[in-house]
C-alpha cells in the first residue's frame, strides 16, 4: 500500500514529464502527417501518370480541337476580341480549369479506385493534425 505522500511524489514526477511527452507526441504525429502526406501526392501523381499513357492522346487531341474552336472564334485581330480578356488563351484557360473543377468536384465525388488510398486514405488520421500541434508548446 501506498502512502499519499508517496502518491503525491509520483504524481509529481510524472506531471514533469508531460511537456516532454506533448513534444515527443507531437513529433511524431508531424512526421507521421508528413509520410502520408508524401505517399498520397506520389501515388497521385502515379495514377494521373497512368491515365495520361493510356487516354493522354485523346484527351490532348480534344483540347487541342477546343482551343482551335476558341482561335477561330477569337483571334486578337478580330473587332471586339482584347488579350487578356477574352482572346483564345484566356477563354481555352478559363475552360480548361472550369472543366477540371466542374469534373472533381460535381461529376465525380472523390472516388478510390485504387489499392494503395482505398487502404492509406487520402487523408491522414484526424487526431494526427492535432496532435502535430502539440511540438514545443511547453
């Protein structure tokens, strides 16, 4: 059995190893954060690889098509047409980023078709983010 004085001591003692434990917590919830953060961007980057060598021809052929579509009907020489404004650049530009969010954030809901983020997440675990936080704050 023990005494409270002797309780109180080791209550004590452990009190001053707290801001040793938030840091070394926080450490490596930094690092942990970050390792999954650097497989998720390269198994990205992997997979948009993958698609570009199997649709990339198409694909870049259709765009090609539409940019034609938007110099036909916007050539800087052409009354009305200003650079920056709305000439070919500035409207394939506008398209082109209208297309990609149009498709990553209402056609297609973040989807895992692949083994790698079906399993990692593409996210890191909740309570990691917090925890990072907790470096040096004592």
């Amino acid at each position: 059995m023990m005494s409270a004085s002797a309780l109180a001591g080791l209550i004590a003692e452990k009190e001053k190893q707290l801001p040793v434990l938030a840091d070394v917590t926080g450490r490596k919830a930094n690092a942990y954060v970050f390792c999954h953060e650097g497989i998720t961007d390269e198994r990205i980057d992997t997979l948009i690889d993958d698609f570009f060598i199997i649709h990339g021809a198409e694909l870049s052929s259709l765009l090609r098509m539409k940019y034609s579509q938007f110099e036909r009907n916007g050539s800087t020489h052409a009354p009305g047409v200003i650079e920056g404004a709305n000439d070919a650049d500035t409207l394939y530009g506008v398209y082109v980023q209208n297309l990609i969010k149009r498709w990553t954030s209402v056609n297609q809901p973040l989807m895992f078709r692949d083994d790698v983020l079906s399993v990692s997440g593409a996210h890191p675990f909740r309570g990691a983010r917090t925890d990072r936080r907790k470096r040096k704050i004592f």
